[in-house]
C-alpha cells in the first residue's frame, strides 16, 4: 500500500496558531532552529501513530504565550493523504474540558479529550483506529514510519529487535526446522532460553559429567587391581602361628645388632653432614645453569604469548575479511541490476495515440440543429457551443500532456536512481575489494610472523639440549677435599661389618612378616566371599559408567545440535532480511575468541556497527534505509521525513519510491518548496 502526504494543516499546534503546508512526492522543509520544520513531522506522526518523533507521547502540543498554553481553544492537525491514489482527508482535534464546581463562579480544567474526523465526518476512535489498521497494523506502521522505535528497541535488546525483523520478514522458524529436521529436538533442549545461554549450561553439564565418568573408572580401576585371594579358615589359622614364632626369633637377633650400632651410628652421622655440604657446594655451583634454563622457559613462554596473540589477530582479520567478502557479493548484485534496469526503463516511450485522437476531433456541425424542432440554433448559441467544444478539447489535451510530462519525468527519476545505484555499487565493490585484498595481505603477513615465531621458539627449546646437566666439580678444591673427606669415613665405616644394613635388613623382615600376619587376619575374615563380592561390583560399576557415559555422549550431541543450529538458522535469517536493506546489512551472529557464535543483532555500514563510531551522515542515511527496508518487508510506501539534512551531501540521498520529505536548516524563514 503506498500512502503519499499531500498536505499538512495545523491550528494551535505548538508554535503555530494557524498552518498549511502543501508537500509534494521530494520535498525540502527548511529554515531557522525553532520555527517548526520537527513541528511538522511531529503532526504527521501524532495523526499516524500516536506517537512524536522522539518517541514520546504527544503531551505537550498545546499553543503557548508567553510560556503558558493558550485554553479554550482546539488544537486541530489535519492530514490529507493520497492512499494507493485516493485522497482522504483525516482530523485529530485535542479539546479542554472545563466544568464550574458548584459555589464557584470560574470554571476550572477538567482534562483534554480528542476527537477525529474522515474526510469531514466525525469518527468515533474504533473507527479511526479500523481506518489506520486498513494501512497497516499501528505498531507496524510505527516501526515503519519513524526509525526511531526500532532502533531503541535495537539498543535494549538484541533479541526483541531480531523477533521484529523475524515476524515483519515472515522468517518461520517452524518451517526452518520443517526443512532442517535435523534441528528437531533444538526447541526441547533450549526450553525457550536462548543458545548462548543453553551452550553455558550445557557446558557446564558436560564438565560435571567428566569429573562423574573420570571418577568411575578411578573406582573401577581401584576395585580390578584390587588382590583377593580364598583360603581354608584353619589353614590361615596355623600359618599365623608359624609367623608369630618367626617374629620372636628377629626381635631377639635384632636386641644383639642394637649394642653394636651405637658406633656405626656415629660416623654414619659425621658422613650425612659432610655428604650435605657437598650437595652444598654443587647447588651452589649449579646456580648460573640453573638461571640459564629459567630465560630460556621465560623466553620460550614470551614467544607463545605473542604467536597466540598473532593467531588471534588472523581470526579477527578472517572474520572481518568474510564481512567485505559478503558485501562485495552484494554490491556485484546491486550493480548487476542496474546495468540490466538501465536500458529497460530507457527504452520506455510513452503511447500518444490518445493525444492524436484528441487532436484530430472537429466540431460536429449537426450539434447546431435543435433534436426537438429540428431548426438550426441561433448563431450566438453554435457560437457558445463551438466555443465549449474547443475549450474541453484544449483542457482534454493538456491533460494528456500533463500524464506525457508526468511519464517523462519519472522515466528520468528512475534512470537517476538507477545510475546512482551502478555509480554507488560500483564504488563500493571497488573500495571493498581493496579492502579484502588489504585483510588478505595483512592475514599472509600474520601467518609469516607465527611461522617465524615457531621457527624462533624451536630454536630456544633447542638450547635446553646444549645445555650440561650439572657443573663439572673436578677443579673445586673444596669439593675435592669434601670428597676425600667422606671416602675416608665410608671405608672406616665398612669395618662395622655392614651393621645398619643387617639391621635394616633384619627390620624388613620383621616388617614382612608383620603385612603377612595382617593379611592373614584380612583373609580369614574375608574368605571366599570376597571373590565373589569384588566380581559383583565391577559389573555394577562397569553399568553405572556405561550410564554415564551415554548422559556425556547425550550432552555432547546436543552441544552440537545447538552450535549447527544457531549458525544455520542465522545464516537463513541473514539471506532472507538482508536483500532489503543497501546502505547498511543485519549481521545476526558473532564469535567469540574461541570460535563459540553468539546470536546478536547488529546493524554494520560499510564494517562499522551503528552505534559503535559510525559517522552521522552515515546514520541518517541508515535510517533512510531501515525504513526503506522495513516498508517493503511489510508491502508498504510510506513517507519518509530526513532531519538534519544538512549533515549529508544532497548527492547522498537516495532517490526512494517513498515520498521523501527532508528537514534543513538554514539561516531564512520556514519554507517548503518541492525538492528537485
């Protein structure tokens, strides 16, 4: 449905008192600051939406005087619109209600009521709203007239702004999984969180799930290794009196060592403190080798830091270069189409048969004779007759110029619009694929570097092997004599008859046969049920880890789903919303550092994100595309009003089949005039 202004009338309107203005299909509203170019736009949005274009509600719209609203009187806004070619002429009239309270003789204000009008009818607010909804849903039409509301809506949440897009683009996700049944169980798993949320609980899920499976086979382990032996119960019984005899018969020899090792202990004390400040001397020595090993770690780690930094970089340029990649594609299609649109619409020739037609009539001379009496008229009425005849036909002929004219001059705003479209795509396919030959020689100057890097950090590691393992001592004086020292005492010590190590030899035993006598008294209460016991629960073990082990597999599958899911899924959103929109593209998908999407919705001109450094000329000329896009989402034509024009070149503007109405400000008084 296409819906053209044709005029705004205002009375009482904030600044103004009384106001008409005439708009045509470009126009340009100029003027000073503050005398009613926004004032405007705010009425033609008040009567459509109900809203202003800053978004509020239309509160404050009374007249004032001196700085106080004039009452009594009616604030009237009135719009004459061309829908699909018919004029209709709709009123919003705001009254004050006064009342006299009773033994008061001054009325005081009672609140405001509005009231509407079509095309000089009154109507009631059902019927008005059933008239806007006739062009299009009230928040639709909100959306798609002011850019201001999405854009807000874009700022608070991305996931509100992509179910707008969704719902006015006709993105079904039921027919998305209809024809991805792999993506089935998504809507089970998700629970109607979203996937970033889903993956972080997933995740989540699957480390515990680790741990679980890590632990089990811990468990299981323990109990396979674990020796269980089943023996006789009187059997056991003699074997534990054998060993207690055999642990008198070492205690007793063990008493006889223990006076001979008072001696051996001594010396044995003298040689631990003299070995000790040998391993004194060579710590110290070792110290220079030991600094030497920790720059190399420190350099070594230093260069993986940076080639890991390096390879970040890489990703960050790929992700990049897949953007100009993307809207290289995309001005290659817009230019494509202007060069096939372009002889088309020139070729176009307007059809004068009926202007020929017009021109060949004459004046019928039967016309003269009267149909009653059959008489020739009086000469002054052939006259007028004559004259009325030549007067329709010169006013039927203009008319047919006019159309020839009309034809004429849209043949030429679509040849404009087309070659600006070539000229635009042109230059932007160009400076793009400047751009991704510039991210493809920064990628390969990146990957040289993280080669370099790696040759680097095998050269360092390779130093570790040049490196002795310990400092030679045979030149240490001290050592040497430190060395001498303690071989002297050690070959003293060898005439004790090796008496420590009988004595630890004969405590081994004794130890020895301690474990036996405990194990012993262990395997007489376990007995041959332990066996049996052990094998029971390794088959129990062996169905909880299989168990386990399927819930891991179960969360890894879904993990997978989900990720093929939300790429998929936004790739379709991307293709389906996208063709839409030139100045600016939706992006719906990032990454993060580690390749993991989250869903997002961004609107990114020429690789910069709306509201993250775009330039102001550039942000109007978004918003003349979201509308733009918005509107043919939605089967819609409808106005679309530029302010502050002024901070973009006038080549700049696109020519759009929407009424183009732009708000300038200049140094003179307001002033509409038709845009050329």
């Amino acid at each position: 449905m296409k819906v053209e202004v044709k005029k705004i009338s205002l009375e009482n309107y904030k600044k103004f008192p009384s106001k008409s203005v005439d708009l045509f299909p470009r126009t340009e509203i100029s003027g000073r600051n503050r005398e009613g170019k926004s004032t405007l736009q705010d009425a033609y949005l008040d009567v459509l939406t109900g809203k202003m274009a800053n978004g509020t509600e239309p509160t404050s719209i009374r007249r004032k005087e001196n700085g106080v609203e004039v009452p009594k009187v009616d604030v009237v806004r009135e719009l004459t619109l061309a829908i699909d070619g018919k004029e209709k002429v709709i009123r919003k009239i705001t009254k004050q209600k006064w009342r006299k309270p009773r033994g008061q003789s001054e009325e005081v204000f009672d609140g405001n009521e509005t009231s509407y009008e079509i095309d000089g009818f009154p109507a009631k607010s059902k019927d008005y709203t059933e008239f806007i909804q006739s062009i299009a849903e009230p928040s639709t039409l909100l959306m798609c007239s002011n850019p201001k509301p999405f854009l807000d809506t874009l700022q608070k949440s991305t996931a509100e702004s992509r179910k707008v897009l969704e719902k006015m683009s006709g993105f079904d996700i039921a027919q998305f999984m209809e024809e991805n049944p792999q993506y089935a169980h998504v809507e089970e798993i998700t629970k109607g969180h979203s996937v970033e949320d889903t993956l972080k609980k997933l995740r989540k899920e699957l480390n515990a799930q680790k741990k679980k499976v890590d632990a089990k086979n811990t468990e299981i382990a323990y109990e396979t290794n674990r020796s269980v032996e089943a023996e006789d119960t009187s059997s056991l019984e003699a074997k534990k009196q054998e060993l207690n005899a055999e642990i008198s018969k070492l205690e007793e020899q063990e008493q006889i060592l223990e006076d001979s090792a008072k001696g051996y202990d001594s010396l044995a004390y003298e040689i631990r403190g003299l070995k000790s400040s040998k391993d004194g001397l060579v710590s110290k020595a070792n110290e220079w080798l030991r600094d030497r090993q920790k720059f190399i770690s420190d350099t070594v780690s230093e260069l993986r830091l940076k080639k890991s930094e390096k390879e970040s970089s890489i990703r960050i340029i790929g992700m990049e270069l897949d953007n100009h990649i993307r809207e290289a594609q995309q001005a290659k299609a817009d230019l494509d189409r202007a060069r096939k649109d372009y002889p088309r619409i020139k070729e176009m020739e307007w059809d004068d048969s009926g202007l020929k037609a017009i021109e060949a009539e004459t004046f019928n001379d039967s016309d003269t004779i009267c149909p009653t009496c059959g008489q020739e008229l009086p000469e002054e009425q052939v006259a007028e007759l004559k004259a009325s005849f030549e007067k329709k036909k010169k006013a039927r002929i203009e008319s047919q110029l006019k159309v020839k004219e009309s034809f004429e001059s849209e043949k030429q705003e679509k040849l404009k619009y087309v070659c600006d479209l070539g000229n635009t795509s042109a230059a932007k396919l160009k400076k793009t694929n400047e751009e991704i030959n510039k991210l493809q020689s920064e990628i390969s100057a990146a990957q040289d570097e993280v080669a370099e890097l790696a040759k680097q950090i095998e050269e360092e590691q390779s130093k570790f092997t040049e490196l002795p393992e310990s400092v030679d001592m045979t030149n240490d004086e001290e050592y040497l004599a430190v060395t001498a020292r303690i071989a002297g005492l050690e070959e003293k010590l060898k005439s004790f008859d090796d008496v420590p190590g009988k004595k630890q030899e004969l405590r081994m035993q004794i130890s020895n046969v301690m474990k036996q006598i405990s194990n012993v008294d262990a395997d007489i209460k376990i007995a041959q049920a332990a066996v049996t016991e052990k094998e029971k629960r390794v088959a129990e073990l062996n169905e909880e880890l299989k168990s386990l082990g399927q819930v891991q597999a179960d969360i890894e599958k879904n993990i997978d789903t989900v990720l093929n899911f939300s790429i998929q899924k936004n790739k379709a959103l991307a293709e389906k919303i996208n063709p839409f929109f030139h100045h600016f593209q939706f992006s719906f998908l990032d990454y993060t550092i580690e390749g993991n999407p989250v869903e997002t919705c961004k609107m990114i001109c020429n690789g910069v994100n709306y509201f993250d450094g775009l330039n102001y000329s550039d942000k109007i000329l978004c918003d003349i595309d979201l509308l733009r896009g918005l509107q043919a989402l939605n089967g819609l034509n409808l106005p679309i009003f530029v302010d502050n024009s002024e901070s973009v070149n006038a080549t700049r503007l696109p020519s759009a089949e929407q009424q183009m109405i732009v708000l300038r400000v200049t140094d003179g008084d307001l002033s509409v005039k038709e845009l050329q």
